[in-house]
C-alpha cells in the first residue's frame, strides 16, 4: 500500500468509516464524521466514496480529488453525510454529491466531489496480432481510468472454454475489450480464401481475398487478383466461400 493508501486507512478509522454500522448496511450511503476542517472533510469523503465503490472493483484517484462546498463558514463539528449519488451505476457520474447535516443545530449543506475513478483492467503485456490464439499470459491488471465498470473481465476472459483468439490488433499496454477475444471468424479480412463457382455443371474454384471477417453462412465480398473484380459470397466453412447464385448466372 502506497503512503496515500495508508493515509486514508488511517482516515477511515479515525473518522469511523472502518466497519460502518448503518441501520441499512454498508449500502445506506450515509455515515457520521467528526471534522474540523475541510481538508478533513474531503479526506473522509474519500475515505467514504472508496468503500462505497469497493464492491465495483472501482477507487479513486486521490491526488486529483478536488471538493467544493456551498455555505461560507468552514465545517467543523459532527455531520451526518449522505451519498446523494447512486453506487450501483456502473461509473457515478461527476461530481459526486453529498449532503451535510450538523448533529447539532445549522443549517443542511452540501459538498461536490470531483474524482477520476479507477478500475483495474486488462491491458496487453505485449504486441499482440489479430488471429492468434489468446493466452492469459498475454495480458497484465493496470489501473485505468474508469469509463465503464468490468470487474471481473479477465476472470471472464480466461474461463475454460471453447478456443479463442484476437479479433483485433493490440499494441503493448492498450486496453483489451471483451469484444477483443472470442471465437476465429472463419473467414477473416484481408487473408485469402477459396472461392467455388459452378460452370456447366462443374465445380471451378480459384483463389481470392476476404474483404471482411464472417461466419459460416454469412456473406461477404471477395476479389479476384486476374482479373480484378469483387465478388458476392457466401462462407461455407474455414477460408472456403462459394459464389452468390446471382453472380454464376
């Protein structure tokens, strides 16, 4: 754990964020602080965003948190904090917004949190190219700035299960997507592929080139090196595609 990470440990516990009793868990979005300033308050409302975004995989980026409060007077004493943000979207939107209520007397106020979030994501440990197998091997959990939540995605990724390759190209530290990795596409753009037509009743196949990646059954254009044309068809199984009828016409 880095100093800023010991840091706010040690600012969950002093503040009672540590094993928070709330009468609906830890879920409530609402907790009691005793501060005396607001630099004590934006440490225990990170202290507090990070628990509550603990179960997403997600944390905050405490270096570039940034709080504003309504009110004039400086905060000090015991409030009652509430989240007035939903912990179960997948990444709250910004700022995030709470509401102060004194122990004591005052009036309710309210404070605007502005920080990145973060998320641990697979990331590509090296050069990686479209169609080669995929190995967990292949891929390192970097901190990212959090757009959407994914927790759990090289667990996913790496399930046992049916061969899986890249779908795309991916150069050393770029984020790898679910729609990255999956099942070879029979036939994949830009390789070549074995193009079947029927003449007077014979069956004449030639080489050509995929112009798109597709399945079995799926059409797709392809073009001829002599002579030079682009042709309707339909894959039939791995690097194999045979003409649209229209075409042999």
């Amino acid at each position: 754990m880095d100093s800023a990470g010991a840091g706010l440990a040690a600012m969950a516990v002093v503040l009672g964020l540590s094993g928070l009793s709330h009468p609906q868990g830890s879920e409530s979005g609402a907790t009691s602080m005793r501060v005396k300033n607001e630099r004590d308050l934006m440490d225990g409302l990170i202290a507090f965003t990070q628990q509550r975004l603990r179960p997403a995989g997600l944390s905050v980026n405490v270096q570039r948190a940034q709080m504003t409060l309504s009110g004039s007077d400086t905060p000090s004493g015991v409030y009652e904090v509430r989240a007035l943000w939903n912990a179960d979207e997948e990444v709250p939107s910004q700022p995030l917004r709470f509401e102060l209520r004194p122990e004591i007397g005052g009036t309710a106020r309210e404070a605007y949190l502005a920080v990145p979030l973060m998320l641990e994501v697979p990331v590509a440990a090296r050069a990686l190219r479209r169609g080669d197998a995929f190995s967990c091997d292949d891929v390192v959990l970097q901190p990212r700035t959090a757009r959407t939540s994914t927790p759990g995605l090289l667990e996913q990724l790496c399930r046992p299960g049916a061969a899986r390759v890249l779908l795309r190209d991916l150069s050393a530290g770029q984020t790898v997507r679910a729609a990255d990795v999956g099942v070879a596409y029979d036939v994949m753009v830009g390789t070549r592929v074995v193009l079947t037509t029927m003449d007077g009743g014979v069956a004449v196949s030639v080489d050509a080139t995929a112009l798109s990646d597709a399945r079995a059954g799926q059409r797709v254009n392809v073009r001829l090196a002599h002579p030079r044309r682009t042709l309707p068809a339909r894959v039939t199984g791995t690097g194999t595609v045979q003409l649209l009828e229209a075409e042999q016409r």
